[in-house]
C-alpha cells in the first residue's frame, strides 16, 4: 500500500510589495508519498520555487502564507515554532536549491560545512561526522573524498558542487529531498549525471524526491508523477505516461508541443505558447491560462475545478466538463 508522506492542502503564498499584493500561490493542494520522484513542472514564475519554499517554511519577508495548510505524516506543519523546524529541516525534510555557489559558503570548507549540518541533525561526535561526510562525498560520485572534504567551494566546478548540495541534504538521511533546478546552468554531461544521481538515490532509498523544473526531458528521465504549474495554480497532474502521451490540459499540450522530440532532427517546427503568463498582481479571477489558450471561450472567465481525465489524472479545463458546452 502506497503510504501518503506529505499533502498540501488549499496552499495560498502572497509577496507584499510596493506595487500591491503578488498571489504567487493561489489555493493548491497536491500530495507526495513515500519513495515517489514528483516532477513539478512550469514556465518561470509559475509557483514552483515558491511552493518548495513553503513546504520547508523558508518563505522570506515581504512573502507570507495566506491559508492552506501543509501536513507531513500526518502532522500539520503550519505555523509550529522555528526551534521544531530547524529539527525539521535539513533532517526528514531537505532542499538542493537552485545555484550551489551561493547555497554553499565560499569561505569555509566542504567538509567543514557538510559536518556542521552532520553533527547539528545526528549527534555524532567531530571524527565521525567528518568519515559521514567522506562516504557521501564518495556516495555522490566525487574522486579522492578525503582530499576534497579540506578544499573549499571556488575549488570545485558547477556539477561537482550540486553534488556536494546533493550529498549535503542527503546527509542526515531525510525522507523527501527538494530539488530545485538541480541541472540548470550544467552542461548536458554533467546534467546527465546529476539526473543518474537521482535515479540511484530512488533505487537505493526510499527517499522521495520533489524535482522542480521548467525541462519536462528531464522530468521524463526521472519522474514518476507530475504536477504542470501555470500562474500559481495546477493546471494538471498525473502519471509521467499519462502527461506526455494523453496531456489535458491545452497548457500542458502547448508545453510538450514546444520541446524538441527525441529524433526530431534538425527540422522538427517547435511551436511556441504565444502571450505571455498572467500577472499575479492583478490575476485573472477564471482559468489563468484563458488569455493564451487556442480553445478559451465564454466560460472561461470562471475559474474551472480539477476534472477527472483518466485514472489518477485530473486537469483545470472546462473543456473537459462533459456536461458543459464548450462552444466550438
């Protein structure tokens, strides 16, 4: 039996500037569980990072969550004290955030960093938390881990310090690990390796892995499940199958019909999703998608519910609504 480790229910995160309120997540509710790679995929500013971000209480000043609530096994995590979420996070919950080199301290050495986080989370003593962080080192694929735990980051190029990320959340064992753009701004080596990294962790562990990413290749690569971000809300989600071969949602199909094809050649026509996203500091109150989409009509401007595409697939779209009547 599937065992449910994390649900997000109703999730609403606004940032509060000059120019008024931005509703970068507008009520969405989603679940991860245990041992599962969850793609969830989007055009930047879509809720992504935002939503990560939430789930580890890491949403910064002037940002706030507005309602919703987060629960991990069974417990909500909404608005428990920072003491509790130090413990929490960086232990059960950890994060690989998006560029290594400004995550990582560029004045202390890995080693030292990697043993701090060791030490904080697992009460291990200086020596054995230094032996922990050679074998993650080595475990993530870095040569000579006792020559590089005293080097410092400027040392190390971009793949080997998103490993040094990888390893450092690994460290303390956590049960869902959040990648945020794990292989932006990697060569396509490089990126291939950090995705096989992730594919072995999923073999070896049962850890389950939140992959957010705007590449749906790599989704296809790594994921078991997706969830298609557009505007701060869900537009579908699904099996990885079910999104790339049977997507409902006309956003989700402008996005597989703008990615080159594997064979495509050099020839293959990629069709872009003309317009551009909506603004979130005055959203459009209906399907957020509507001023972009090929087959908006009259009953757009209202906000659609999530319908049942197939088993386990659901998509926001009217057209979907077998007792409505789209118009065309």
């Amino acid at each position: 039996m599937t065992e449910r480790l994390l649900t997000v229910e109703e999730l609403k995160v606004s940032f509060y500037t000059r120019s008024g309120e931005n509703q970068a997540v507008r009520g969405i509710s989603f679940h991860i569980d245990a041992g599962e790679t969850l793609g969830i995929v989007g055009e930047s500013g879509s809720g992504k990072s935002v939503t990560a971000k939430a789930i580890l209480g890491l949403i910064p000043p002037p940002g706030k969550i507005i309602s919703g609530d987060i629960n991990y096994r069974g417990k909500s995590l909404s608005g428990i004290a920072e003491k509790k979420w130090r413990e929490i996070r960086g232990n059960q919950l950890a994060m690989v955030f998006q560029d290594p080199m400004t995550s990582l301290n560029p004045v202390k050495k890995i080693g030292a960093q990697m043993t701090e986080v060791i030490r904080r989370h697992r009460g291990l003593s200086k020596s054995e938390a230094l032996k922990e962080a050679i074998e993650g080192l080595r475990e993530v694929g870095i040569t000579e881990p006792e020559r590089r735990v005293d080097q410092y980051p400027h040392e190390f190029s971009g793949g080997m310090r998103q490993r040094v990320m990888i390893a450092m959340a690994l460290s303390c064992k956590p049960e869902l690990l959040i990648a945020d753009e794990p292989t932006t701004a990697l060569d396509v080596t490089i990126q291939a390796q950090i995705l096989d990294l992730l594919k072995e962790l999923k073999k070896n562990s049962n850890t389950a892995v939140a992959l957010i990413t705007h590449d749906l290749g790599v989704v296809a690569q790594v994921c078991t499940r997706v969830i298609v971000m557009y505007g701060g809300m869900i537009m579908e989600e699904g099996a990885v199958e079910d999104i790339f071969y049977r997507p409902g949602h006309p956003y989700t199909q402008g996005l597989l019909r703008s990615v080159p094809k594997r064979g495509g050649g050099s020839r293959e026509r990629l069709i872009p999703i003309e317009g551009t996203p909506p603004d979130l500091l005055d959203p459009p109150p209906g399907c957020p998608f509507m001023e972009r989409c090929p087959h908006a009509f009259a009953k757009c401007v209202e906000r659609p519910p999530m319908f049942e595409v197939g088993p386990g697939q659901r998509a926001m779209c009217w057209l979907l609504d077998n007792g409505g009547d789209s118009g065309e």
